[in-house]
C-alpha cells in the first residue's frame, strides 16, 4: 500500500509541474509578443502561441526566475521530459515530438547552447527582414516562395505560425 500512495504523489506532483509549466509558458508568450498589429495576417500569427518547448527553452536561456522557482531543484532535461507527458494527453503530437528533440539536446552542453540561441532568435524577432530577401526562393514552386515569404516578413519561422497563416 505504501509503494501505491508514493506513486499517487509522485503522478500528483508530476501534474501540477505540468500545469504550473503550461501557464508559465502561456504567461511567457504574453509577455514577449508585444501589443496586438494591426494588419489581420500579423494579428492573426500574434495570437498564436508557439510550442511550448521553444517557450521553456527561451525561459531557460534567459535565466528566468519565474522558470528557476517553477522547476524547483529539477534538470532541464526532466523538466522536458515532464512536458513530453503534457502534450502527450494534451494529444500534441508536434510538441510532444519537439519537447521531446529539445530533451535530447538539452543532454549535451554543446548542443543546448546551440539550440538556446536557435529557438530564442526565431522568437524574439524584434526586426522585420529587409524587402526583397525571398528572391534567392525564386527556383522552388509558388507554394514554397509564398511560404518563404510569410516567414520572412513576419519573423515567424515556426510551423504553427506558417500553417496558419497559409
């Protein structure tokens, strides 16, 4: 009976890390995306909320407090590795998958650092790409050179943000 009440608080313990990582993820997002744009395609990416796995690694990389006290004395890695689960049963398959990526480079100094500054350049676009840049596109079909473009000029790289703009 006691091995049953230690797994009961463990899987306790486990969701509320998972809801308390979720909100501050949603909380993250709200913060750095600014005030709402005006035109409806870069209203529209505004009001999507990338993966939640770039959100905790921005979080992690810029040493965020909020983050420290939520993760408690945890590993980044088992910190992911809770988010798996999270999207798992919230049946993302995509952020489950990238959660799960991020985990695995969260294994190697090397290959953290990298990803950091990946995933935080591509979130905190501050400044729109010069006019004309998508034409090194010009060799691939319509459909890839629009997509290209919507990236570009909106700064958001993520599948999410294109999926839905398109």
């Amino acid at each position: 009976m006691k091995h049953e009440d230690t797994w009961g608080n463990q899987n306790q313990e486990l969701a509320a890390l998972q809801r308390t990582l979720i909100k501050l993820c949603e909380n993250h997002w709200s913060d750095i995306r600014g005030p709402e744009p005006a035109s409806g395609l870069a209203r529209a990416l505004w009001a999507v909320t990338p993966h939640f796995a770039d959100l905790i690694v921005d979080l992690y990389g810029d040493s965020d407090p909020r983050f420290s006290e939520a993760i408690w004395y945890l590993s980044p890695t088992k910190v992911l590795a809770a988010l798996v689960l999270a999207e798992i049963v919230r049946g993302d398959a995509e952020g489950a998958r990238l959660a799960h990526e991020t985990m695995m480079l969260f294994e190697t100094p090397q290959a953290r650092e990298i990803h950091i500054d990946s995933v935080r350049s591509r979130l905190l676009v501050k400044v729109r790409p010069e006019r004309g840049r998508w034409h090194k596109h010009a060799h691939h079909d319509p459909f890839f050179m629009s997509l290209a473009m919507i990236s570009e000029q909106t700064g958001r790289c993520d599948f999410q943000a294109v999926r839905l703009a398109w």
